[in-house]
C-alpha cells in the first residue's frame, strides 16, 4: 500500500474512512507482486490496483463489506476453468490479498498514517502487518523506522513488538518487501504468526555521464522508471539545467571523481554515454568496483574493444569486466536517442528483474517472474478460487474466510 502512500496520506489528512487491500503472495503468474494496493473510501471512490484488472472488481467488493462490517479478512484468488472468466485471474496465478478497514477514530490508524506520512515525504519505512496467526491479530500493524523506533502494537505478548521491529528492520535495510514467521512470544521456535513487511525507501539513483543529446532522453526515462537521476559531465557548457529541465541533480565535476565521493548501493544504475576514453577508463575503473545493480557504456564495437583493452590493462579482472553492459542497450534497432533510451531501459529492467531480452513468444519463462518472497502453497486446477483464513498453520488446508475486528 506504501506504492500508493501519496494518495492515501491525504485521505488520511481529510478525515476519510477507508479500506486498503494489498497483495501479501503471490504464486505463478500475476500481474503485480507483494504490496500492490487497492483503496476505496466511503463515497466509492477508488486508488490503485492489485493485479492490473484481473481480480479488481470482486477486491472492490471486499473493501466495501470492510468499510460496512469494520473487519479485516485475507483472501485468496486463484484460477481454474470453471471461475477464471467470473474472477478474472485468467493468468494462472494465485493472489493472496489482505482487506484492512482503517475508519477515522480506530485505534490502528495513527500506525498507518505513521507510515504513509513518512513513505509520502520519501523517508525510508516498513510496515509489518500480520497476515497469518490468531483471528484477532489479523491486520495488526507496526510502522517501522530505520533507527528501530516503531509505532503500532501487535498485541501483549511479552517480547514481540520488538523481535518484530528487529526482523523488520533487516528487511527495510535491504529495501525489500517480503514475509517472515515468527512465534507470538517474539522467538522463532514453532513461529505461529506470518508478518508481510512492505518497505519503502528513497528512490534508486540513475547516475548518467555524459551531457549529450542521448543523455536528456534517458533522464526522461529514467524519471518514468521512477529513478532519482544524476547528470553529470566535466565541461560546464553542457552540464546544464536549460539543457537538462528534468534531472533531479545537474553536476560540474569529472565522472570519476564524482563517483568516488558519492556512495552507490545493490539498486544504482550507472549509465556511461560520454564514449571518451580520457573520461571512459578512469570512471569505468571506478564504477567496475562498486556496488551497483546496472553498469553500461555507450559506444560503438570498435570502441567497447579498444576501451575492455584499456581497462584490462590497468588491472581490471574478468569478473569485473563481466558486470559491464557494453555496447549499452538492447538492439530494438533504435536510431533516434529516444529509441536508444528506451534501448537502455529494457536492458536495465531486464538485468534487474532477470529477464532475457527476448520476446515473449520466443521467450521459454514465465511472464511474470517469481518475486523471490514467500510463495503462497500451490493450488490444484480443481480448487478454483480458494479463500485463506487466519489461525491455521497450513495454508493448503484453508477454504473459508475468516473476518476479524482490527484493532
């Protein structure tokens, strides 16, 4: 729901009742992962998505009856022949989904507008919401900062609120939204309680080097990606806001130089557009050896082999050298720098996600690649669409919905 965290904070701030219902597993092929939300208030009106149209109506439905009935309930979408039209999860995946009712004056509010206050203003934050245990722990939530200060309780039990805060913080400094199980007296011994942690952190960055026309393409790009996007180039007549409106930072310095002094993480993208060597060698030096989830350069064939004979005589090792995407971006046949934006782009999310480059048609994966979270168990073709209720420690045997007052 922190992807949408915009919106509702100023649902929040106008007073509104609402319901938000957010994908906490997915199994095979969906359209949208963990954390994907949708909201719909008192009036009907309705923000988000939880699976880009498939199961959108009947979640609407299920908000609704939340707002009406005050309680929270985990459901789950899953496909067979019989139900697939009437649902509309014709994709073969399997969607579990936790309905929160969040009327103004409920005692649970004040956690979530704690985390969607901070995710709205771009502040690092996770919040971890039971979604497996005990009926009246469901939906329960805990608004966690970096430095482990907290807001929310889970219930009184001695000892989880804070073994919760600690496994939550892990998962926050990694950036990531996943789930994990953990007993209700906090340790890990026969864990009993199932926790979706949704983290938000500031945006990944896109640095791009090398002010050229091909570069304001990209900036664009990368800004739709949803990355926070550095220019920066050594020759000041080019490195300009005129000439860059939408970069988020427009810097005057040399790339490696500017690299070295800034810090780069397992989601930085490193974009090399300048194709010179005197600039080339020294920042790709640089880059080869820093952490970064995407590291390409621009140029021709001719230039990518004279500049990996540069760069391996100055030291550099195969396995560095292997994390380079050079000639940068896929061949789409792009000509004009919008097309080799788009180009770099599809490489990026592709290395990202662990795509292949492919067409879908000639491509023998799935469409929708495995989150790498918790998978929810499988359900049988016969099953159809199941529904999963809280308290149960085998999520397989579960058919029936369960709905809870949220605290």
């Amino acid at each position: 729901m922190l992807d949408i965290a915009d919106e509702l904070n100023r649902w929040l701030e106008d007073g509104r009742d609402f319901a938000v219902a957010t994908v906490v597993a997915v199994s095979g092929s969906a359209p949208r992962g963990p954390g994907a939300a949708l909201a719909v208030d008192a009036d009907g009106t309705a923000i988000g998505s939880v699976s880009g149209g498939c199961v959108e109506g009947a979640v609407y439905d299920l908000c609704a009856q939340a707002l009406a009935d005050g309680e929270a309930v985990r459901e789950r979408f899953g496909y067979s022949d019989e139900d697939a039209f009437a649902v509309g999860l014709t994709c073969g995946g399997v969607l579990d989904i936790l309905v929160i009712p969040i009327p103004a004056g409920a005692p649970g509010r004040k956690t979530f507008q704690t985390a969607l206050s901070a995710a709205a203003r771009g502040e690092a934050v996770a919040l971890a919401r039971v979604v497996r245990g005990p009926a009246e722990l469901l939906g329960r939530a805990l608004a966690v900062r970096h430095d482990g200060s907290y807001e929310g309780e889970l219930g009184g039990y001695p000892g989880l609120d804070r073994a919760v805060v600690d496994e939550t913080r892990t998962l926050l400094n990694a950036g990531r939204t996943s789930t994990f199980d953990v007993a209700q007296d906090g340790s890990h011994c026969e864990p009993d309680l199932t926790l979706f942690v949704e983290s938000s952190v500031p945006r990944p960055r896109m640095l791009v080097f090398g002010a050229i026309d091909f570069a304001a393409a990209l900036v664009r790009m990368g800004k739709f990606l949803g990355y926070h996007v550095t220019v920066c180039d050594a020759r000041p007549v080019f490195a300009t806001r005129s000439r860059f409106p939408e970069a988020d930072d427009i810097v005057v310095d040399w790339p490696h130089r500017y690299l070295r002094r800034i810090r780069t993480d397992d989601r930085t993208v490193v974009c090399v557009l300048t194709h010179d060597a005197k600039f080339d060698v020294p920042l790709l030096e640089t880059a080869l050896r820093l952490p970064a989830a995407y590291i390409g350069a621009m140029g021709s064939r001719r230039t990518h082999e004279d500049r990996d004979r540069r760069l391996r005589e100055i030291g550099l090792t195969e396995a560095e050298l292997a994390r380079l995407h050079s000639p940068i971006g896929l061949d789409l046949g792009a000509r004009t720098p919008e097309e080799t934006a788009l180009s770099i782009a599809a490489e990026i999310v592709a290395v990202r996600q662990g795509g292949t480059g492919l067409p879908l048609r000639d491509s023998p994966t799935p469409i929708h690649h495995d989150t790498g979270g918790r998978r929810p168990a499988s359900i049988s073709a016969s099953d159809g669409m199941t529904r999963s209720r809280a308290g149960h420690r085998d999520d397989r045997d579960i058919q029936s919905p369960v709905h809870v007052g949220v605290a």
